[in-house]
C-alpha cells in the first residue's frame, strides 16, 4: 500500500511538473528565439479587412541570419516572394521588383527602409524582437487560450493585450490612445518555435495574420547572395533618390505652378472642401491609401507638424485616392489615429495631379500655388517649406 502510494505520488509530481506556467512557456520561445544564428522558413501571410472588401494572401520564402548584426535591426535577411526579392545585408537595403524590371537600392538605409516589407510585420524577426518587451510589460495583458493543433502539430496559444499602443514599421510600439491591440501568438509544443502570430481587428473585423512553416535552422547562404552587383544586370537600376525623383519628374503638377482646384466629400460629414476656398491659407496635401506602409509611418509626424503649425494658419488634408467610396474609412482613420481632417474618393483629383505613388505631400502657398512636393515624407525639408511660406 506504501508502494502505492509512493508511486502514485511521483506519476503526480511528475505530471505536475510537466504542466509550465504560461511565463515558462514564454520566456522559453524567447530563450529559443535569442538563441538562433540562422532560421528560414516559408511565410504565408492573409489579410482579411470586412470594412473596406479586402482578403488578400502572400507568400514567401524568408533567411535571416542574426550573427551578422548591426545598429538598426540586428539581423541580416533575404526574403524572395514571386513578385522578387528583398534583401538587407547590414548595409544597403535593395529590392528587386520583376513586374517593374528594375531594383530600387539605397547605401544609408534607416530602419523603415530596413523593416517595410510586409512579411517583416509579423515575422519571427518581429516577435523575437517584440516578445521580452509584451512579457516584462506590466500594462501588457497575455491570456493562455486553449491549445490547438496546427498541420498536426499541438500549439500553445496565447492572447497579448497591449492598450494604448500600435506595432509599427520596424517592430516599433508606438502610442495611440484609446486603442487595445489584441495579437495571437502560437508556439509550438515541440520546438518552442511560433507557428502563427496574429493581428486580431476590433468587432469582428477581420485580421492579418502570418503562418511559419519548413523551418531550417542550419542553412547557411553565400556571401554573394548580400551583394547588390550579384542581381540580374537585365533590370534597370535606381537609388531611393532617383526613384522618388522619377516619381516628382511625372507629376502633371510642378513647383510654381498654380494648383488644380477640386471639391472633396469631408469623411464623417455632410460637407465638402474646395481647394479654392482654402486660399489665405498655407495648404498641406498628402496622397495616401489604406495601408500603404509609408503612410502610416507618416501619421505620427503628420498629427505633430499639424499641431504645430495649426494656430499659425496650416491646414493638413489627407486626401484618400484608392476607394471609389468612404466603406470602412471612419473606422480605419480612427484605428491609425490619423488627427488631420480626410477626404475621400480623391482618384480623379490624384490622376490630374500625376500621383504615382503614396504618400506623396504637396504644399500649396495663400495664393494657390505649388511651392514644395515629395514623395515619402522628408519631415526636415517639409517643416522647412512650410516655415518658409507662412
């Protein structure tokens, strides 16, 4: 009977023991993760917003090597999806698009340039990098779900509650007020590697969501594969300078030239806005569309100059020119926290000024002309046209 019970006191232990606190679980995906050198793996992302009619799926094949770290993001990596490539290597950021036949390059990448893929948002760069901070942050709330099986894999599964802050560009939180930022991770039981990590949109909106799959962590790359002179020599090659160059040089509208006048419907309102009757007044536009990465990297720099620069006679528009209507526009402006008034169904009023691209910034003076254009935003040189002509 002793026996008995000895041994049924050690198969309770033993299953005791075996059942890790969600902390343990965590801060072993985080030991797993610092610990890698190399990993590659296949991503499949999937965008799902009900608002605005967009399901969108991607997918890629991702190698990062974290021994070859540097000041901005610490690690190098290769992604190849079937549109081409993009590759960081420490020093230069290039990307090789083979619809457009031509690779964009810059030599003084900044960590937007280093980070703006999409399959770099939810990436395991990003919840390496991201994870220690949701679990030594007291304000972030993580919630054990119930474990799953994924590809015949079990998983654990995890709810991260992050209030007042939004990921960002480059795995950065960033403050936006009022808002809870609900992500799903799951890890894998065996290998403590995360399988899937999830954006979860507010009210049943819809999610994106990104999948790991065929991990390697072993594979080795050339050192030929980092260099830019390695690229096919058939596609035409452009700085980020250049490119944004090309972009102004197609532009209907130039620097000096009278703005076309155009009346927009005002989102959340019954009015409208006529260029013209903004006369008197410094003028900012900014191009942008759902999305787009390089806008909402803008909007926090955006709402900052507007505030600024407002009581001094400055009006920022946003003038969203994807839609053919405003569907799921109120709900997304408010989620990005964009602060400056946006108007929509802005295509016709973006083909008459030539855009290209988005964001792309006009600055029109008190009397209606074009004094200053860009496309990205140049916060220095914007800041000083605008200083300029109040």
């Amino acid at each position: 009977m002793i026996k008995k019970i000895i041994v049924l006191l050690f198969i309770s232990f033993g299953l005791f023991s075996c059942n890790k606190t969600d902390k343990e679980i965590l801060e072993k995906t985080i030991d797993r993760l610092n610990s890698l050198e190399t990993i590659d793996y296949d991503i499949i992302t999937h965008y799902l917003y009900k608002d605005i009619g967009m399901d969108k799926i991607d997918s890629a094949f991702c190698y990062f090597d974290f021994t070859k770290t540097d000041s901005l993001i610490g690690a190098n990596y290769q992604i190849i999806f079937p549109q081409g490539l993009q590759i960081y290597n420490g020093k230069q950021a290039f990307s090789l698009d083979k619809n457009e036949e031509r690779i964009i390059y810059t030599n003084e990448p900044n960590l937007y340039d280093a980070s703006k893929s999409i399959f770099m948002l939810n990436s395991i760069w990003s919840i390496k990098k991201l994870l220690p901070d949701f679990v030594q942050d007291t304000t972030v709330t993580i919630e054990r779900l119930k474990d799953t099986i994924i590809n015949g894999e079990n998983n654990y599964v995890f709810n991260i509650a992050i209030k007042d802050r939004s990921i960002n560009i480059g795995a950065v939180l960033t403050e936006s007020k009022g808002k809870t930022s609900n992500l799903n991770l799951y890890v894998s039981k065996d290998t403590y590697l995360p399988t899937e990590f999830k954006t979860v949109f507010p009210e049943n909106k819809g999610f994106w969501s990104s999948k790991f799959t065929n991990f390697s962590l072993s594979t080795s790359r050339p050192d030929s594969i980092w260099e830019l002179d390695k690229l096919p020599k058939k596609y035409l090659r452009l700085s980020k300078k250049e490119l944004a160059e090309s972009f102004r040089n197609k532009a209907t509208l130039q620097i000096g030239e009278k703005a076309t006048d155009w009346n927009l419907p005002l989102l959340n309102s019954n009015d409208s806005i006529q260029l013209s009757s903004l006369r008197g007044n410094l003028v900012v536009l900014e191009f942008w569309f759902p999305y787009c990465s390089g806008c909402v990297k803008s909007i926090p720099d955006i709402n900052q100059i507007m505030d600024s620069y407002k009581d001094k006679g400055l009006k920022i528009y946003g003038i969203e020119f994807a839609q053919s209507n405003n569907k799921g526009l109120s709900d997304y402006v408010q989620k990005q926290n964009i602060n400056y008034p946006t108007l929509h169904t802005g295509k016709n009023v973006a083909q008459n000024y030539g855009i290209n691209a988005a964001p792309t910034f006009y600055l029109i003076d008190k009397k209606g002309f074009i004094r200053y254009t860009s496309v990205g935003l140049d916060k220095v040189n914007l800041i000083k046209s605008i200083e300029e002509n109040l």
